[in-house]
C-alpha cells in the first residue's frame, strides 16, 4: 500500500530530489491529506497546501504562511465533515473552504467504492479538480463545481 500515513518522509525525500523547484504545493485526499502539514510545517519551500476530505491533526501550520485550500463533498460518509469544517480555526490566514455538492468521499480518488460512504459522482468530481475546475491555487479562486449524481 502507497499511503502517505505510512511513509510521511516521503513527500521530503521527493522534495530533495528537486532542489531547482522553489515552492511547493502539497496536500492530499484523507488521511493523505492529515499528512501534509508535516511538510508545511518542516518546509519553508511549501507555500501551500490542499486538503481533499482531509483536516490537518493539530493546529501546526497556524503560524506558517501557506495558503490553504479545503474541499470536501455534501454526501462524505467517511469523512467527519464537523472537523473537516472546524479545521479552519487551524488554518493561517483567509483559508478558501469549499463543500462540492453532491460529492461523496470516494470520488476524490480512483479506487472505487468505500465503505461506509454515500453514493455520489466520482468521475466528475475528479476531473473538476485535476483539471482547473477548482480554480486558480494562488488566486483562490473557490470552486463552483457541481455534477450530475451518477
């Protein structure tokens, strides 16, 4: 299994490999995403950070200055949607939080069905933000995204 829960020096050692890059987006979907933190917070290179269905574990990166984008589906099962929603008191600055409605947990990744989870769209939701629906990081442009149910 390739989690980032499982291996948190991995997202450094990737950074270490491209000294040439000077900042950094990190993030991730659910427990990927709880992880992220770990680099802001170790990394002056990473000016920002993107949690899908995800909340950082502690209040950490309060006194960095990474941007923050939070987006998370109306129909998570999965998710605890009153932490991923409280998390903003952990955030630095003006944090985008953004729900997509009618998007369930499983849809931010490719592995099919959850357990536990709500039926929602997957394929939409994923290309809403793999390609730019989601709006611009650095503007923080929120998302308007809105998909059909499958």
């Amino acid at each position: 299994m390739n989690l980032a829960v499982l291996s948190p020096e991995r997202g450094s050692e990737i950074m270490a490999l491209h000294p040439e890059i000077e900042s950094w987006i990190v993030g991730g979907h659910s427990l990927g995403g709880a992880m992220a933190p770990e680099l802001a917070e170790a990394k002056t290179k990473v000016k920002g950070i993107f949690f899908l269905a995800a909340y950082p574990a502690d209040d950490g990166i309060r006194d960095t200055e990474v941007q923050v984008v939070s987006l998370w589906g109306s129909d998570d099962g999965v998710a605890d949607l009153d932490k991923v929603k409280a998390a903003e008191a952990a955030y630095p600055g003006a944090a985008v939080m953004t729900e997509i409605e009618g998007g369930n947990h499983a849809g931010f990744g490719d592995y099919g069905a959850q357990k536990g989870d709500n039926p929602g769209f997957s394929d939409c939701l994923r290309r809403s933000v793999s390609h730019g629906k989601s709006g611009h990081f650095y503007e923080k442009v929120p998302i308007a995204a809105k998909c059909p149910a499958a």
